[in-house]
C-alpha cells in the first residue's frame, strides 16, 4: 500500500511512509521593489526572500512556507496561507538585493493568481497616471 495517503483534516498523511503532507490555500503575494539605483533582477528578489525566511524561521518555516516564484513581471510569489505573515516579515527585513540598496514590500495579498495580476496592473496604472500628474502639476497648465 505504498503511496497510498488518508485525507485528514490539516493535511494527509501518507501510508507508505507515515509523515504529514501540508495541504492548503495558497496566497499570491504582489511584491513592490523601490531600489536606490539600478533595477534588481526579480530573481534576485525572490531568492532574497526565500534567504530572509531561512534566516528569520529556520529551515522547517522556509519548507512548511511553501515559497514559489509565481511571476516575474510582475513579481509575485506564492506561498501557503498558513504562513504568510511569515513571508511578509521577511519581505520586511529586505534591505538590498545584489548589492542594490532597495525597499521591497508587498502591494497586495490574493488568493487566485489572476487576481493578484489584475491588482498589479492597475496599481501599475495607478502609479503612472500619478506620476503623469505630478510632472504636468510641476510644468505649469499651458505646457501640455
């Protein structure tokens, strides 16, 4: 009966070998990098995090974390819902990435990866019409 598995309520667990599979919802989290100069690679980022996790919660919270890239543009990781504020604090903890002096913090928590692209192209949107009304507040109202 090797391979076999039980459906518990927290997870299965397996019959060959006896251990706990995590079972569970899954979260996107849509990661913001503001760097000082330069552009990290998103790459970079996520294994910044997936470091700052190990640092923080040790091997066990890296593994139970479930921590994936999803996306690179935009930059979203999934990781289990259980843990995300495990997550969260080490995208806190970021300070560089390559060498680059950066902030990295999280815009947006979802369930569906859909719906974290969605939420990260509109912020995208967002950013640039305010960035478009910034310059033309700074050029003066005859200038368009």
């Amino acid at each position: 009966m090797s391979g076999a598995s039980v459906g518990l309520a927290k997870g299965t667990l397996c019959l060959g070998c006896g251990s706990l599979k995590a079972e569970g919802r899954r979260r996107y989290l849509v990661l913001c990098v503001h760097p000082e100069a330069g552009r990290p690679e998103p790459r970079q980022v996520f294994e910044e995090v997936r470091r700052w996790v190990g640092r923080l919660h040790g091997e066990q919270g890296l593994s139970l974390s479930s921590l994936a890239l999803a996306s690179e543009d935009p930059l979203i990781v999934r990781c289990s819902s259980r843990y995300v504020d495990m997550v969260r604090a080490a995208v806190a903890a970021l300070r560089e990435v390559g060498g680059l002096a950066c902030m990295v913090h999280v815009a947006k928590a979802s369930g569906t990866l859909k719906r974290a692209m969605r939420a990260a192209s509109a912020s995208r949107r967002g950013a640039e019409a305010k960035l478009e009304g910034v310059v033309a507040s700074r050029l003066g109202p005859g200038s368009r």
